[in-house]
C-alpha cells in the first residue's frame, strides 16, 4: 500500500484539528465572498414521465449574455458543472416537445443546485414558461428519481412496482458517512445485522438477513458484503427491498443491495476533505475527477484516502486506508471502455466485542432443576475499557477491479457487458463475551473461526430498449448475470475460540494477550465454490389509458462444491430453476403509481453442518414468495413511497433422523413476514428539507417443531423502525443549514420463546453544514454530534438458532455512545 500518503500520526491523535476547524470556521465567516462557480444539473422528462434523452439545454447569463451549453444524456439528465454565481435564463428544446422556458433563475455562489424539467407536446404554443420555486432551493431534497441504468430498465423509480430507495452522493457528504453501518441509517427501510463487527455487516430488508455474495453488487456485479466497505469511493447506494431475483438471479428475499462506483466527470473537479471523529481519529480524503484531451476522450477518478487514531475506548485503534482508480474511453460518442481498481485496508482493534447469552433452558438442566433462563441485561457504557481488548479485532483488506463495455446503440437502446473480480481478506480475533448468568458473570473468548478470505468472479451482460408500437410503450431487459464465489478455510485450523478470562458487566477485565499468536491467512485452502448463471428477461408494458404491466422472470443454474483440505471434492450439487414477477400498475396521474406485485424468489439451499447424515451437502434451492401493493409519488413538494407486504421463505434445521440417533439437516418450516412501510423526501416551505421512513413489520415462526417456538416472532427485529433525517436553511444567513437527525428502534424480542424483550431506543444527532469561499476556493464545515444524548443499547440482537433448539446462542452487540464527527472540505 506504498501509494498511500504518509500523514503524521500526532496531528490525528490530539483535539488540535477540532480547535483548527473552528479557528477556520470564524475565518470563514467573515471572509468576505469571492466569486465561486456553482453547478446546475437536472433531470428532463416528457408527459409520460419517461426521461428525454438529446435534449439541448442552453443557460445564458442576464446581465453579461454569457452562454453555456448542454445535451441530456440517456438517463434524461444535463449538468453544468462550472456556472459563475448570477441569474440565468433556462431554456431546453427538444423535437416534438414545446421548448421550455425558465426566464431567471438566481445561481449562488458555490451551490449544486438541482431543476428539473418536464416538456410538454409541441401545439398551439411553440414555448411554455416555468415560473415559481425559491432560488437555490432543491424541492426534491435528496430524492432520486432515476437508478442507475442496468437491469431494472431505463424507467423512472415512480414506475417500478417495488419499493426502491436510494442515498445519493451528496446525501453521502453531507452526513459524513464512511462505512455501509453510517449509510444504512439513512436508509429507514433498511436494517443490518452484525457479523464480527461494526464494520462486518449483513444488511436487511423487510427482516430477512441477506447471504454474503446474492443480495450485493458493485455496478451490477455481485461482490461478497461482509468485509469493510469505505463509502467514499461510491456515487450512490441503491435499494430494491424484499425479493429481487426475478431480474437479479437467486438471492435471499433481503433485497438488493446495488453500490454504484463513482466515475469520471465531465470536468475537472477536486476536493480535499480534513475530518476528525471521536476526538482524535484524523482523515485526510482527496477525491479529484475529469477528462482529458481536446475531445475529452479519455477520464479519470481517483480517491485516496489514510485515516488514523483512538476511537472512544482508549487504547482502541482504527485505520483506514483507501485507493481508487477509475478509468474510461470513448473511442466513439455511442461507446465507452471503463475500467476501476481498488484496495481497501481497515484495522479496528480494541472496540468492545460481542455478547452471547442463552438459550432458554439448555439441556443440561434437569426437570427438577432446569438451567436458568439467560437474559440480556441492559446496554452497558461502550466507552469503558475490558469489553474489547487493545490487541484484538479485525483487519480487513478488500481488493476489487472491474472492466466494463458500454455501448448506444440509439438514444432508446442500450447494451453492457462486464466482469468484476474481488478478494477479500480476514483475520478476524474480536472478543466474545458469553454472559454465563443474569447476574452479569461472562467469560471472554477470542473466536478465531471465521472464514479468513472470500473471492467472487462476477459477470453482467444487459440490453435495453424502449419500443412503441400499436399504442403501447415497451421497457424491455435482456440480461445475463453470475459468478463465483470462493471461500477459503485454515488446512489446520486453531481452536474455535482462545479463552481468556472471566469478568462482570460491572467490571470488565483487560486480559493479557494469550501467549501463541493466531494464524494470519496463511495454509489456506479453498472449502466451498458456490457457481451461478442466470438469464434474466424483463419487459414493462404501458397501455394507453394508464395501465401497464411489469413481466419479469430470471432462469438460473446454482452449482455447490465442497472441497477437503486436500482440495478434492467430497460433496456438491447442481440446481436449475425460474424465479417469476408479475405486476399490475395505474397512474392515476403522470407523477403517481399504483402498484401490486407478486414474486416467486429461488434461492441458493444451505449447507448441512458437521454431524449429520447429510454433512457438508448443499439441500435443494429454496423458493420464498412475495406478495406486495404500494402507492408512490414523484411530485413536489414531497416524494412519497408506501407499501403493505407479505413474505414467505422456508428454513432449514437439525432434526432426528431414523431410530439410531443420527440427525438431518432439512427444511423443517417457514417464516411468515408482514408489514407496512412508508418513505418519503423533499423540501417543504423552501427550506425544510426532509429525509425519512417508517416500517411496522411481524416476522414469525411457524412450523418450528418445538411447542414453545411455534409461531413466536423471530428474535431480535423490531415492530416498527424509523429515521428521519432533516436540513433547515437558516434565513439570512446564505449557505447555513442546521441538520438533525432522529431514529426509533422499537421493542425486540430477546429468546425464541418471546419470554423476554429488550426496550426500545431513541437516538438524536444535531449538527451544521456552513460554506464560505476561502482563498477563491468554496470551503464547507460540516459538524455533527451523533447519538447527543449519548443513549445506551445493542445496535443489534440476532438468533444463534432460528427455532430455539437449543443448539446455539443468541448475539448483541453494542452500540457506539456520543461521538463528534467535523470535516473541512475544500473544492477546487
């Protein structure tokens, strides 16, 4: 990682940066003002609310006559990148539609302003003028109206019967978030499940943990989730909840998880971000973009990032370390050749390990005396020393690179073919604390079993289209998509777990390191290869009086090798099977959909585990089904998404097996989820921007085969869920927001029998977001105190055994206290 800059520690590990930023904040603020480009970009539209591509928009100042010019891009979008401050006339034209006029709009110094337009067929008028909107104001907030283009099509979010949601790259900025943990709080539809980690991660959504490499992709192509993932080097993070495999291939019915690298711009930009968290972990992040060339055939992005310091325990530690490179040609206006490489190291040592407590009444009780009931106490002070230790935690290095062809064929078809190859290394020895009574007693352990490297070969083709013929207008989506995923296991694996003492919740212990060191990703050998292909066919049909229908199916071939440490294949399958949609829409309106959706979702079976008759084999592919109808809304003020669902996906378990006492591993019942949801984003009275969602969801049990399990809700998922994320635009004072922040996590049930529960938890951040020029350059302070009144809880509680067998403990982890995060952005 020799690329990386060389940063001295001292000026991360001291509250000298804090002091600086402030000093830099007063300076700001009475620096008197230079004039700073700004950028003005936008989406355009016709009736029907379909993206127009080849639409030329031409910007022309008022007092200086000044004019600037640009073309729609096939998503419908335009960008100014570099507009000195000062009032603009708007136009945009294109044939068939009449030409749209914006006669002043007001361009701040140092703003990324968003105005989108909406044609209108070309008539009696040959011109329609747009007025009204408060200058510099964004109505949409963060709302995205458009995914990435890929397999979904090329239609607006408004007209996909799925809930899909998305966090934009200024939303991304604008709240400091730097790992998939910050991002997903932004998302209130989603939640997440702790692996090894803050930083290792299953997200979730509609309360079903997604696998490691189905439910994530980058650009598309599937990658494995459960390593560090640095948000910095992602233009945006999309969302499809509940059951994607129809357009995807086989996944979990979690959703999809889409991250969408960030690429070349049109023109040069430069920032330099300064930031401290937790009062002395120091980040320096360069993020520089543009094109080269008379004809701007070449691009570049890059982003590099060092970050060091003391997290809120003392004698904890984080580093991060990031390089980015992305890359692209046009040898031709219709093609591009895109190319990124990046390498990712995070060490995190020191942060406070996980608890383990229960199950209910273990075997080794008696009828007379039975075991005690486990109970989680309440959330203990993270910032106290002995619930992690100094030398223990994860270090993780990410590697991924991806080539990717892109071709228009016309400005309605499209095409894309690529591959993406990703490695990532583990060497995980977090503490695990295994609470032993409800008087706080435990036991601390460092597990050492964790898989030490993943490696995924991923693989997407597409074609999109639109066509109209006989009065109707076809989204069509022709798609191959599947990898590979490799896992890796020790050739002589360590002990499960290295024992190092006992403690009280009252009274952590700092241990003593034990005295052999653990291995470090070395004499691996591959154990698992999981293969998949699919062929994905999709097509939106639009009637002409407000109907359409969305037909979608995925045909897929799943393949499972395991392996010994001699790599000779002991065990394995091969599956093939469809995985359908149907949905039924109406418009009531141009900006409104009302949708039903049914989805039919394969997924990949689990492995049995050791001690069966069926050890280490793949059990068949399961099928969940889905069945959901919202309502949404692309209007301004407020975007709005709802949705009521049901979800149903079977599960597997260790049963008796024949009259010897031998067990197998096989399906054994189903989950039934349900729920309600609701999304919405925009900015009401000029200068209130909100950003927020509610979930009520019931996720149970059924079928589980043990009496005091049946039927109960599954552990640890809230009733109901939210975050509301807010920016006030202070009067009077320009480029002063004052941003907010508010989540409630609801009750959870804390055993598999729902005796016991863990109360539910509010949490506020406050912070500002300031932008001055300084030195001719825009210069932005963002400051946030996260969890302000420094609330304590488990950030999240999971089943070890997801029907109470017995067979295995539940997990929590705790949640980080009150934390500073401040930046000082530079752009240049």
């Amino acid at each position: 990682m020799s690329r990386y800059a060389v940063v001295p520690l001292s000026l991360f590990r001291s509250s000298r940066i804090l002091l600086t930023l402030c000093l830099s904040f007063l300076l700001l603020a009475s620096a008197q003002a230079f004039a700073q480009s700004s950028q003005l970009s936008g989406t355009i539209k016709d009736p029907d609310q379909s993206v127009v591509a080849n639409a030329t928009v031409t910007l022309e100042n008022i007092q200086t006559s000044n004019t600037l010019q640009a073309t729609t891009n096939q998503t419908g979008q335009y960008t100014f990148a570099s507009v000195p401050p000062g009032t603009y006339r708007l136009e945009a034209k294109r044939s068939g539609f009449a030409t749209i006029v914006v006669p002043a709009l007001a361009i701040y110094a140092g703003q990324n302003m968003t105005r989108d337009l909406s044609f209108s067929l070309a008539g009696a008028s040959t011109s329609v003028t747009v007025n009204g909107g408060s200058p510099g104001t964004t109505t949409d907030g963060y709302y995205v109206d458009n995914v990435d283009p890929g397999v979904l099509g090329s239609s607006p979010i408004v007209n996909q019967p799925y809930t899909i949601t998305v966090l934009p790259s200024e939303q991304i900025v604008n709240t400091q978030v730097k790992s998939l943990r910050d991002a997903l709080k932004y998302l209130p539809l989603v939640s997440f499940t702790e692996q090894q980690g803050s930083e290792i991660l299953r997200p979730a959504t509609r309360g079903v943990q997604g696998s490691i490499a189905q439910n994530t992709r980058m650009d598309g192509m599937a990658i494995a989730i459960t390593g560090a993932n640095p948000m910095e080097q992602y233009q945006e993070l999309q969302v499809e909840n509940g059951l994607g495999a129809a357009m995807y291939g086989p996944a979990n019915p979690s959703g999809m998880f889409d991250f969408i690298l960030k690429r070349p711009t049109e023109d040069r930009t430069t920032n330099i971000y300064l930031e401290q968290d937790s009062s002395s972990i120091g980040t320096i992040y360069g993020d520089a973009g543009g094109r080269l060339g008379p004809h701007k055939i070449f691009g570049y992005r890059s982003n590099l990032l060092f970050g060091d310091g003391t997290a809120y325990v003392d004698q904890s530690r984080l580093r991060r370390r990031l390089a980015e490179f992305a890359f692209d040609l046009r040898p031709t206006n219709k093609t591009t050749i895109d190319a990124h490489y990046s390498a990712y190291d995070l060490v995190q040592r020191g942060y406070p390990g996980w608890f383990t407590y229960g199950p209910n009444k273990k075997a080794t009780g008696t009828p007379q005396d039975p075991a005690p009931t486990l109970l989680l106490p309440n959330a203990p002070d993270p910032t106290r020393v002995g619930y992690g230790q100094a030398y223990a935690g994860v270090n993780l290095t990410t590697q991924s690179t991806s080539a990717r062809l892109l071709h228009d064929f016309s400005p309605n078809w499209h095409a894309m073919a690529g591959g993406l190859a990703q490695r990532l290394d583990r060497f995980i020895d977090t503490p695990v604390n295994n609470l032993t009574d409800n008087n706080g007693d435990y036991s601390t352990s460092l597990a050492t079993g964790f898989a030490p490297r993943f490696g995924v070969e991923s693989d997407l083709g597409y074609i999109t289209g639109l066509v109209s013929k006989w009065g109707l207008k076809q989204d069509v989506v022709v798609a191959s998509e599947g990898y590979r995923f490799n896992q890796y296991s020790y050739i002589s694996p360590s002990a499960a777990s290295v024992l190092l003492g006992t403690a009280n919740i009252a009274n952590p212990v700092i241990f003593a390191p034990p005295a052999a060191s653990l291995p470090k990703n070395v004499g691996l050998y591959q154990s698992a290869v999981v293969h998949q292909q699919g062929f994905t066919l999709g097509d939106l049909i639009s009637f002409p009086k407000r109907f359409s229908i969305r037909l979608a199916a995925s045909q897929d071939w799943i393949g499972v090798d395991n392996n010994n440490s001699s790599n000779v294949r002991t065990s394995g399958s091969n599956k093939n099977g469809i995985s359908p949609s149907a949905s039924v829409m109406y418009k009531p309106t141009a900006s409104t959909t009302a949708y039903a959706t049914y989805a039919s979702s394969l997924q990949q079976g689990d492995i049995a585990p050791g001690g069966t008759v069926n050890a280490n084999q793949a059990l068949a592919p399961y099928r969940s089904k889905e069945w959901e109808i919202g309502f949404k809304t692309d209007g301004q003020p407020i975007n709005i998404t709802t949705a009521l669902f049901r979800l149903e996906r079977p599960f597997a378990n260790t049963v008796a097996f024949g009259t010897t006492g031998q067990t197998i591993f096989e399906i054994v019942g189903q989950q039934v989820n349900f729920g309600a949801e609701i999304s919405a984003q925009g900015t009401l009275f000029h200068r209130l921007l909100i950003d927020g969602g509610f979930t009520a969801l019931n996720a149970r049990l059924n079928d589980t085969g043990v009496q005091a399990t049946d039927g109960k809700r599954f552990v640890g998922i809230p009733a109901y869920h939210s975050n509301l994320y807010s920016e006030y635009r202070v009067p009077g004072v320009a480029n002063l927001n004052i941003t907010g922040n508010w989540q409630f996590t609801g009750r959870r049930t804390q055993d598999d029998e729902n005796l016991h529960s863990t109360e539910g938890f509010n949490t506020f951040d406050l912070g500002f977001r300031y932008s001055r020029t300084l030195f001719s350059k825009l210069a932005t302070l963002r400051f946030t105190s996260n969890n302000i009144s420094n609330v304590r809880y488990y950030s999240t509680i999971a089943a070890g055994d997801i029907t109470g067998t017995n067979a295995s403990s539940n997990t929590a982890h705790l949640a980080p206290p009150r934390t500073i995060s401040t930046s000082l952005q530079f752009a240049f």
